[in-house]
C-alpha cells in the first residue's frame, strides 16, 4: 500500500508515491537524490539528518514521509541563494567548523533555526542550540566560532541570511 | 616578477569545505548505481553460542529478495580475515575470523548470515526473517577473567584465551632498581573501553562488472591501498589486478576505518555471485556492536624511585582485551604503540613491561586514535601525580625533576626497543602551560577555596608520543607485515596545472589544502593550480594510508621529494629552451629565468608545455613532466606538550566542571595553523570524552548495554570548554619540514590532565584515585566513602 504526497523541497514542488514507512530522511535521500542530509545513527541522538519544515528544524530521520505531505522542506542543499554561500556556510568555511563533514549539513540547519530565534546567540547559547546535534570532530569550538560570525554577518547585512 | 608570500604556515581556509558546506561531498551511501541491491547482515544476539541451525527460507521467499547466504555458501570463495600485525618477535594465537560464522558466534554482533535484496527496508525485513536456533554457552567479557583456570574458552587455537604474551624492557635491572627504591607507588588502572564514533558509520559497495571482470568496491576505509592488497591476496578470489578499491568521501574514522571488515568481502563476492551492485551501509546499533573498539586494557604499575622524587624504576603489566578474534594489527598496537613508550616525557633508567593479549566475548579491539599511547600515557602521567603525592611534592616538581633533558635528544629509553626520540624541549611547553593559568595563583585559590569547601582540582599532562609512523625495517620487527612508507606522484600537466597523488588519505583532516599548500609553494604557483587527489587505488602508486599522524611528515615529505625531482627536470628543459647551460638557470615564482637577467625566462606552462610534446627536451632525457617518489623516512618524529586542566567538583552532586584548559603543544613547524588547532580541539574533545563520559560495558553474558548512542555519551558541545591552546616550536630532524604530527596529540594528552584535575580537587579529602570515566556517580560515591 503506498501513498502520493505533494511537498515542496527548497522551493521546488514533488509528487511522489511513497510507502507509509518511508522515513523523510530517505524520501529526501532515496527518492529526490538530496544526499546532503545524513544520517548517523537510529535513535534520534545526532542531528546529522536534521533538516527544516516548515521554518522549524526537524530531525528527518524521526520523520515520515507522509507526516511532511502538504509541507515546505528546506535541505542544506537550499541554503545558498544563486551560487552564494549563506553566512553560516561562510562562517564555517572562514572559522574551520568542519572537519570530515558528516556533521555540518545538520549542524547548519540547527544554526539556522537558532539564529532565527535569537539572532545574537552567546557562546553559551549556541552550545545549548546545538546539544541535539554531535560532531566527533571538532571539538565545537569553532562550530561556536562559526555561528558567532555568521549571527555579526547577518546583523550588518541582514538580507544576507533571509531563509525563504 | 611576482612574489608570492609561502602559502606553508598560512591558515589558508580550506579547499574541501564548499562541497562539503553544500551537501555536495560523496560518501558512501550517496553514491547510486543503477540497480543497487543492498544487503543487511543477520549477527548474532548472544555473546557465545553454538550455531544449531539456520533456516533461511521465509526470508528467501520475501517479494525483492535475490538472495540469502551463509557460512556454508561462502566456504570455498571467502577465506578468513588475516592479522597483518601480530605481536613482533613472539608466539602468536590467531585463530581464524571468519567474515560469517561457522558453528559458533563468539560475540554480540557477530555475522551469522547475510540477505541481498532490492530495496533496504526488505533487505533488513527479510533479515530479520532468517531463523536461527542456538545453544548459548557460558562467555566473558572481563580479561582478567578470561584469563583465570576454568574461563570459558574462545578458540581451540589459542588456549587460555591467550593471544600472545610479549615483554620488553630489562627485568634484571628493574628489579635490582626497586630493591634500592626509598619510595614504591602502586597502581591498578582500568582503561576503559571505548566506542570510536565516526558520525558516518562503516560501508561498501561493490560492483562487478562482467565485461571487464574487474571488481570495484567503494569503501570507507582509511587505507584502500593496503585493503585492496589484504582482501586479494589472503581473502577474495579475485586477482590483484581485477581488484580496485576507492575510498569516497569519508566521514571521520579514528583509527575504525583501518581494520579490515567482513562485509568488504561479503558485498564483493555477492555482486559477482548476483551479477548486481551490492551495498552495505551500517546502522549505528551495528556499529557499536561490530566495528571495532578501542582501549580496554587492565594494567598493574609500581613506579620506584628516590625520596627526592628521582624516578628509578618502571613496572608495567598489561592485559589487554582484543575481543572475540585478532583484528587486523590489534596485537602489534597493544605491544609496540603502547608497551615502548611507557616511560613518557620522562628518563627512567629501569622499565620491564609484560602485555598479554586476551580474547573474549567481546567486539574486536584496535587502534582507536592514539592507538596504545593513551594508554601507555595515562598511565605514566596518573604514575607521577602518584608519586607527587606520596611525597608531598608539586607535580610540576617532579615533573621537571624526570624530564628528558633538551640536550639529551636524540633520547632512546633504556631497553624498551622504541626508537630514539628527535628531538624536544619539555620544560619549555610545561613552562609555558604554568604561565597561561598562572600557577602559584591558582594553587593559593585552591588552597583559599578548601577553607570555604570549593573543591577546585589542577591537572597537569606532559607527554610524548611517536608519530609519523615508519620506517619500514623497524615497523616489520613489530609485526606489521607490510612497508611503511609513503608514496606521492606529481605531474605537471601540459598547461602547467599540477596533479598530486599521495598513498595517504584525508578523512576530515584536510590534505587537499595542506598538500596543496605545500606543492604550490614548491613550484612557486598558487593554491588553484593544485589538485590533490587520493582514495583510489587505480593507476595511482601503492600507498599506505592515514593513521598514526604521519600524513604529513611521511607523505608531506614524499611530496617535497617529488617536486624536487621534477624540478631539476624543469630547470634542464628551461635552459635547453633559454639555449644555456642548466647552471646559469635558477627557478623561482613559477618560472625559469637565465640568473642575472629575469627578463630572459620561460614559464611552468611554457616548460611543462614543451615537456610533454617532446619540443625542446635536452637530448637524452624522456618526455613528460612527472615523477614519483616512496619516501622511507629513517625514523619517527615525537611530538611533546603540556597540557593543564582546571576544574571545580560539586560537592553535592560530583559534578565536574572544566573552568580552564590550556594546551601548549610542539607538533614541530605547522603548514596550516587553522588546521593544526582543529586537530588538537577535537583531539582534546575524545580525550575529554574517556576520561568523563565515554565508556562501552558489557554484561556477563556478552551483551553490550551501551548499545546506541542512548547510552553511550558521545560528548556534545555543551559538556565541553573553551580550549586555549599555544604552542612551541622544535623542528624534527626527521621529516621535511621538521613537522612532528598532530592527528592524536589532543585525545593522548588531555585524558590524563582531566583525570589528574578531578583527583587532584579531592585529594585532600584522602581520595587518591577515580576509575574512569569519571561520572558524577563515582565521584559522588567516592566523596560518600569514610576517610
Ligand atoms: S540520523 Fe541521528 S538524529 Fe537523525
Ligand atoms: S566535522 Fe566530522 S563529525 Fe563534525
């Protein structure tokens, strides 16, 4: 038994026939081919699949498919605007918050969400935002560092990190 | 003529990040083949059992399913996973470990049957359809029972469950320096197992391809080169040369992508059985059961010395669990890596070192970054607080009393078969590290605070270890049966684009800048020009991977090596073209020019041009612009620091609370300082991990009760500090730039320094020691003791 969901993914509109069981994180994989996301564990625990519906990060590997019919995804694959990089894309490329990677797609959509909500986050506030998602890597300082540049870019040019 | 600043020792921003920041990097489960199958492993629930029976036919009989097999369909194809690295000049017990078991599973975890289908949610429905009765015998998990008259026993090859016993050291004058001691300290340490953690688990895709009957798997390993070489020559029936193997993208390692893994073997042979790409991805909850884990050794110490704090004799005996079979080179790590550098940053005159490799029910154990140095660290640093306390001594004193001293290098310990240290200037970085949290201060703070029940602990770590692992000849004698060199091959392209490939393998580390950064400068042309290529084993030089922080100084010097090859080769085409003699011809900044008249020159892209159309070439020489080099450094390089940890203990809860950490390291010099700091913030991090969070524990029965990152605290940014970090510079004499290596540094430093903070903010309390990881609980619990 399958289902048809419609949904829009960084603002391109999908039809799909999908199984019940279908996580969102392997609709988003499997089906529409957007490898940015990943997944790196089974219990919710790493936020590397973390994506964001309809303006809120979700963790889509707890997701399914058929939860999200009717809704707006954003991937990290929609987070630059023209070939642009986004400010938190910038800032983890200038402050070396990423390493191997595996992380970074999760950690930027956590950033995102945290920076909509409190553009001007303290070290401590943007660890606490970020406890849902782990890096093995880093060490988070400069995923911190990071943020940090990313919330000073956004606050001198604030059009630079509209999530549409 | 432009002068460009040298790019090596600039924190050039990294060329891998914009793929990666885009969701554009390739790891291994985003690479799709058509008509990929994939296959889900049935492993074993029990922790030893015997095999009774295995019916796979409701499994077979699932809509999507190609295919179900066991040990029986595999016997004549798929030989055992060999160790390539048993313990160096002793007897070893290596059992055969099956990539499926036959009879008997030996852990949780352990692969029992396999299912190929076309989907990955039927792959692991039917699975879980395969029936398999067993008869549970009695397991352990604990090496020191594993070891007692009457433990269940693993293997009939190896009895007692004894891998191998190995020694080093001298006894006879360890023990005549402990019947002159005036002070003995004891000590029994646990380091504790731990689980590695890539945030990408482990995986492979194999594809046969009929018409060429070549096989290729994709697979995330930190060494293709050596995993193409193993799985051919002892395990596949596939020759060498139909064998390819490409390491993507890879998400983190940490010394579990090295060892070799019974689904590389599973998924090539059922591609070419089915006729299908075949790929295996894990779970995490199979992760933690079936990749390999770290550490876990149980380890009995005395440490002899005078009552001035002279340090005079070291002993040091070791059981280091491996798990259910030997791993790729588990029983050379846990002996060589870890039994030659007990001594530390420290002149023992005495050390006698016993290291028994045990097997039980448990994951295989292996290098997990730092590979037998922590241990071998923690223990040494733990050691000297010991002491310290014993005789009521500062710590920095009886530090600073034992150093090696700096014009002691090169610096061989006494009989422990570890090759002589380089070079090192210990006191400098411990001098430094008291300096950034100023330490008299903050010793009357603690001592004011212990008035008014604040518990504030200082720790200090000041190790060593041996990096850039090689040479060949000395690796070998410690077991490891292959080279340990390193390879790079540079061509400069007809238009004077530069293509590096290097035998080691980037997995987060950044070579394709630092390398980059590195060949620029070497032919005086900018980072865009450079391309640096490596994870694929075809038509690029045997290579031997990343591990043991060598990168840079075996294949950053096998690089350099490379260049200056080409570049004798430049400046003889460049003269024939200029029409003088190659000595009246210098090349800087990208071009060759006629010394004394810059104006008369010819650029890389006029040379390399020239080079491969065969204009212009003095006689004699061959075409082309390229060369190779395998770089056998003649030693290892040892990088050194201080770390210094400050914490507060609550009271009431036991919490710890990191307030300060300073790390003063001396890598040597540093390409990329961007990097480096990386390297040594999330070394600093695991390290942090093991001494306060991190721990794997097994039941009696062989189950693994830290099974998902549920239970098992993977640290996250909000359990961790701000690090400070400095660093000293002592060039190595070894390798080309004088750099030491940097990968593990961080994770062996900082567990000690953890560690020796949170006793140190309960000694007064007569509280002498905590078993790690250090949780509130046990803190707790030992503040709850009677004094
Ligand atoms: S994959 Fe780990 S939280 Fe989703
Ligand atoms: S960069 Fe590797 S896990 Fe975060």
């Amino acid at each position: 038994m399958t289902r048809i969901i419609t949904l829009r993914v960084n603002g391109k509109s999908y039809e799909n026939e999908v199984s019940p069981r279908l996580l969102l994180v392997h609709y988003l994989r499997d089906v529409l081919g957007l490898t940015g996301t990943h997944i790196a564990c089974d219990t919710s625990q790493c936020g590397a699949c973390t994506v964001m519906f309809n303006g809120e990060s979700v963790k889509s590997c707890t997701m399914l498919a058929v939860q999200a019919d009717g809704g707006e995804v954003k991937t990290v694959e929609g987070l630059a605007t023209n070939g642009k990089l986004h400010p938190l894309q910038q800032g983890f490329w200038e402050k070396h918050g990423l390493q191997c990677g595996f992380c970074t797609p999760g950690m930027l959509m956590s950033s995102l969400n945290l920076l909509q909500r409190n553009p001007d986050p303290t070290p401590d506030e943007i660890r606490h935002a970020l406890e849902g998602n782990l890096c093995r890597c880093t060490g988070y300082q400069n995923i911190v560092a990071a943020v940090q540049w990313a919330a000073q870019e956004m606050k001198a040019k604030p059009a630079a990190g509209v999530a549409e | 003529m432009v002068t460009t600043a040298p790019l090596v020792g600039q924190s050039v921003k990294r060329k891998e990040d914009p793929r990666l920041l885009t969701g554009n990097g390739r790891y291994l489960d985003d690479i799709r083949l058509p008509n990929t199958h994939h296959m889900a492993v049935r492993r074993s629930p029990y922790g030893h059992a015997n095999i009774l029976s295995i019916d796979t036919e409701a499994a077979a009989n699932l809509p999507g399913v190609v295919g179900v097999f066991t040990a029986e369909d595999l016997k004549d194809s798929v030989k055992p996973l060999p160790c390539g690295m048993p313990a160096g000049g002793v007897e070893n017990h290596l059992p055969p470990h099956r990539v499926l078991a036959q009879d008997r599973v030996r852990y949780v975890g352990d692969a029992v049957a396999f299912v190929v289908a076309n989907d990955p949610y039927i792959a692991h429905d039917a699975m879980e359809l395969i029936d398999v009765q067993y008869q549970e015998l009695p397991a352990v998990v604990d090496a020191a029972r594993a070891v007692e008259p009457g433990a269940p026993q693993l293997h009939d090859e190896a009895p007692g469950n004894i891998c191998m016993h190995w020694t080093a050291g001298n006894k006879d004058d360890t023990d005549a320096a402990f019947a002159n001691a005036e002070v003995v300290v004891k000590h029994h340490i646990y380091n504790q197992r731990l689980i590695p953690n890539p945030l990408e688990t482990r995986g492979t895709l194999a594809n046969y391809d009929a018409g060429t009957e070549e096989t290729t798997l994709w697979v995330t390993s930190q060494l293709p080169h050596v995993h193409k070489i193993l799985l051919s020559a002892f395990v596949l029936d596939i020759p060498e040369h139909k064998l390819r193997l490409i390491a993507p993208e890879i998400g983190g390692a940490f010394g579990s992508k090295i060892f070799l893994y019974a689904d590389m073997a599973l998924t090539a042979w059922a591609s070419k059985h089915l006729g299908v790409p075949v790929k295996f991805v894990e779970t995490r909850m199979e992760n933690y059961v079936a990749t390999q884990h770290g550490r876990d050794q149980t380890q009995d110490i005395e440490l002899a010395a005078r009552r001035d704090g002279t340090m005079l004799g070291l002993r040091v005996k070791s059981l280091a669990n491996l798990g259910a079979y030997p791993s790729t080179i588990a029983p050379g790590v846990v002996t060589a890596l870890f039994g030659r550098m007990v001594s530390g940053a420290y002149r023992i005159p005495a050390i006698w070192v016993e290291v028994d490799g045990v097997y039980t029910n448990t994951a295989m154990v292996d290098a997990y970054r730092g590979a037998g140095r922590p241990e071998a660290t923690y223990l040494v640093e733990r050691m000297v607080d010991l002491l310290a306390d014993e005789l009521a001594m500062d710590p920095v004193d009886v530090r600073r009393k034992n150093f090696i001293p700096p014009d002691a290098f090169p610096y061989t310990p006494p009989d422990l078969g570890m090759l002589p240290y380089d070079s090192g200037n210990y006191a400098v970085t411990l001098d430094r590290a008291l300096n950034h949290v100023n330490y008299s201060a903050l010793r009357a703070q603690q001592e004011e605070g212990r008035k008014a029940g604040r518990l504030m602990g200082i720790g200090i770590s000041s190790y060593v270890e041996v990096c850039g692992l090689a040479p060949s000849s000395w690796i070998q004698k410690q077991g490891w049966g292959g080279p340990m060199y390193e390879s790079a091959e540079i061509r400069v392209l007809p238009t004077g684009k530069i293509s590096a490939v290097t035998g080691s393998l980037s997995h987060g580390q950044g070579h394709e800048t630092t390398f980059a950064q590195i060949v620029a400068d070497e032919f005086g042309v900018g980072m865009g020009d450079v391309e640096i290529k490596y994870g694929d084993t075809a038509g690029a030089p045997f290579g031997m991977g990343t591990y043991g922080s060598r990168s840079l100084a075996v294949g950053g010097t096998a690089l350099q090596k490379s260049a200056q090859k080409i570049k004798e080769k430049i400046l003889a085409i460049g003269a024939n073209l200029l029409e003088v003699a190659p000595e009246d011809v210098e090349f800087d900044h990208g071009s060759v020019s006629v010394k004394g008249a810059p104006g008369s020159s010819k650029t890389l892209a006029e040379i390399a041009f020239a080079a491969w159309l065969n204009t212009g070439v003095p006689a004699g020489m061959e075409a082309g612009l390229e060369a190779t080099t395998y770089y056998d450094p003649p030693s290892c390089t040892f990088p050194f620091g201080t770390h210094i940890c400050v914490v507060d203990v609550d009271p009431d809860t036991g919490h710890v609370d990191i307030i300060r950490y300073v790390a003063v390291d001396d890598v040597g010099p540093v390409v990329n300082p961007m990097i480096v700091d990386g390297q040594l913030e999330g070394g600093i991090a695991q390290g942090i991990g093991q001494a306060l969070f991190e721990g794997a524990v097994y039941d009696k029965f062989g189950y693994l009760l830290t099974g998902s990152m549920i239970d098992y605290a993977v640290p996250r940014a909000s359990y961790l500090p701000n690090f400070e970090l400095d660093r000293t510079v002592t060039p190595s004499p070894i390798s080309a730039f004088g750099s030491k290596g940097v990968g593990e540094a961080g994770t062996i430093a900082s567990t000690p320094a953890v560690a020796n903070a949170v006793v140190d903010a309960l000694s007064h309390l007569g509280i002498r020691d905590l078993q790690m990881p250090i949780t509130p609980q046990r803190v707790w619990h030992a503040l709850q003791q009677p004094k």
